[in-house]
C-alpha cells in the first residue's frame, strides 16, 4: 500500500531551510482531502510517516511542524513523537480552555516546542504565550500592513520567533523580513514537494479488536499480544514506536508481549488509540501478510517442540521474516529501526543458527519441496510427521479472527 505526506520548507532571513511543515495526504494530489477530520487526518500522518519509516526521514533530521487539532491535545497525542523531533502546531480553530491549556502546559513541561497557527491575538490566548515559541501569521488572509503592530510587539518578547507563511513574492519577503519576522514559509520559496512510502495494510477486524481491548479497565497484556501477532503491520509499528526516540531501551525486545509490558498502560493505550483512530476502516488483508502470520505460527510450534525457551523468538523471525517484501526496502535497512535481540535480526539476515533453521524449515514445506524438509527436520530434530499438524493449527489460528468485522 502506498501513503503519501507532503513537506513544505521553512526558512530563515538568510533563507536556509531550518525545519519543514508536516501534511497529510492521501493520494498522490497535493491538497489536503476533502471530508477528513483534523484529529483523524494527524492521526494518519504520524501512523503512515512516523511508525512507518520515521518522520526525521522526511525533515533531514530538522524537526518538523505537525498540525495538532483540538481534540488531539486534550488527547495528548503529541506525547507519542520524541519532543526533539517536532514542533506542536495548535490549530487556528482551536479554543482557548481550561483543558486545551493544560494539556499545552503539560507537554511543554516534558519538552515539546508549541507554535500558534495563523495567529490573531485575543486575550484570550496571553497565557498560552507562556509556552509558545513560535507565532505564524498568515500574510495572506492579514496583510503585513496590518499586522505590523502586533509584529512589532511581540518581536520584542524574549523567546518567542515570528513566521510569515504563505510568501508568494520578492516583495511580500523582503518587507517581512524588514519587520522583523525571523521565519518565512510560502510559494515564492517552494511548493510543498511529495513524499511517497509504502506501508502494510492493517487488518479493519483485528485493529477493532484490539481497541476493544484497550478500552477495558485493565490491560490483558498476554490476550493484547496474542491480537497483535496476527497482524504484522500492527505489530512492526509497535516495535517501531517502542524504538522511536520516546524510551531508553535496557534491553532488546523478544516478543510482542513484552513491547507492551515496556510501553506500559498509558503509552499502550495511547498507541492503539492513534493506531484505531488512522486506521478503522474495513480492508481485507493482502496474502502475503496472511503468510507472515502462519509463518509466524508455524515457527512458534517447531521451536516448542525443539527448544522451548526459543518460541517467542521463533515467532517473531517468522513474522517479520517477509517484511522487507512488504516494504520493498533491504531486510538490513528495516532490522536496524527495530529493537529486536540480535538472535532474531541475524536469523532474519541469514546467518545460521537454530533460529534460521527452523525458518528454513517452515519455507521447505511452504514450498514443496521434501528433500528440504527432511534434511532441515533432522537437523534440528523434530519429527517430519509432526509438521502437517502444526501446519494446519498455524493456518487455523491465523483465520481466527479474519471473518470478525
């Protein structure tokens, strides 16, 4: 599946690119789409970009200006991006309350960067000042001449940057830059340029149920963790948050259980709320995510016949084991944006051990071929006869939940 973002540059007075605007796109028009909610559309953004391939790959590592909707501060749905990644953009249609303050103070407290979007004063707005580092002025919608007062008194107030955006012209730039703006954004610099990725289609059935799930008082880490299994999108961005920036990892991961009893109950619920909000709609998934899953399975059960301490790490080799497919990226390149043990990223980079044999195992019978199969049963000694049994509970298991809509 493809997925779209666009980025716009921003620059400074000598014009050198300090940080770029963030949109939602979903298709390859440049326009935002019709019909969809703010809350969803920044939902979807940080699920297609940030969990996806991370959105410092779009910003050349420069922090990024992401839209931020009423809801989605009350939310506190910029916590799930590193603070030195992004700078929180309050929507121009937010209100100023009591819950919309709160939620702004709190995450300047943990070190996120705010900017007030298209920015007409009010008094209203005063004690939001205090944790704003950054006023954007729509030059278009009001004129420099007519913002010239308001530049001119908040220029002056320590920490707090002004950006003109919407710059059509050498004109409009050298007589903002004159008034003192330190930003400027807009057409006469550059259009926003697209930006294309792939990602997994997650399953509509299986992201239900595990919303569901997280709405129950108290997390079910071992059912959360069974649900999660069966959806490999699902599950790489989990890992993928987990090593986002956000946590100190002690040490690597080895199961899908254990990524969730690390997130803890806040974060966990919070990642599947913004996982739900982008992603329920109904699609069915693609085969080959339906073969990671049965791979998955199928590892799991020949690793608790072999090596029973190694059956968390077989299922995860065999989950991800065709995700550089899925991704059309090098297994190596993907491996090295995701916190798993080293026995599990060289399995999956073909170097040999129990754990590569137990997936080469499960690709033999995938495929036929029967001379594989035995020499690779024997290797790790399990029973050949024992295989279509395990199969076949593998194939089961991942149809579980496949007709739930």
């Amino acid at each position: 599946m493809k997925v779209f973002t666009a980025r716009q540059a921003i620059f400074n007075r000598r014009q050198h690119t300090v940080a770029y605007e963030v949109f939602f796109r979903d298709g390859i028009e440049n326009v935002f789409p019709k019909g969809v909610d703010p809350t969803v559309a920044t939902s979807r953004l940080i699920v297609n970009q940030h969990l996806n391939v991370g959105i410092t790959a779009i910003t050349n590592g420069k922090r990024a200006l992401v839209n931020f909707s009423q809801q989605g501060l009350i939310d506190r749905i910029p916590s799930l991006m590193p603070p030195n990644d992004i700078v929180i953009e309050v929507l121009e249609d937010v209100e100023p309350t009591d819950e919309v303050y709160e939620a702004c103070r709190e995450l300047f407290h943990k070190g996120y960067r705010m900017a007030l979007d298209d920015f007409l004063y009010h008094k209203d707005w005063e004690r939001f000042l205090n944790f704003t580092r950054l006023l954007k002025f729509d030059i278009q919608n009001t004129p420099l001449e007519e913002i010239a007062p308001l530049v001119e008194k908040f220029k002056k107030r320590k920490g707090l940057k002004l950006l003109a955006e919407k710059v059509e012209t050498q004109e409009e730039f050298m007589l903002a830059k004159k008034m003192g703006f330190d930003f400027f954004q807009g057409y006469f610099f550059c259009k926003p340029e697209m930006i294309e990725n792939k990602d997994i289609e997650a399953q509509h059935a299986m992201t239900l149920i595990i919303y569901h799930e997280a709405l129950k008082p108290f997390l079910n880490y071992t059912k959360l963790a069974s649900y999660f299994e069966q959806d490999v999108s699902l599950s790489y961005k989990l890992l993928r948050f987990t090593n986002s920036g956000l946590f100190v990892l002690k040490e690597p991961i080895e199961s899908i259980k254990q990524a969730l009893v690390y997130l803890g109950e806040e974060q966990a619920r919070k990642f599947i709320c913004l996982i739900a909000t982008a992603h329920l709609r109904k699609n069915k998934p693609v085969e080959i995510i339906r073969m990671s899953i049965i791979r998955a399975r199928f590892c799991e059960q020949i690793a608790k016949h072999v090596a029973p301490g190694t059956s968390d790490s077989a299922f995860m080799v065999g989950l991800f084991s065709m995700i550089d497919a899925l991704l059309d990226t090098p297994m190596a390149s993907l491996l090295a944006k995701l916190p798993l043990s080293e026995d599990i990223k060289t399995a999956l980079l073909g170097e040999k051990s129990l754990l590569l044999n137990t997936l080469e195992l499960v690709k033999a019978y995938e495929s036929g071929s029967w001379w594989a199969i035995t020499k690779k049963a024997e290797l790790i000694n399990i029973p050949q006869d024992d295989l279509p049994d395990m199969h076949r509970n593998a194939t089961l298991w991942s149809e579980t939940y496949e007709t739930i809509s």
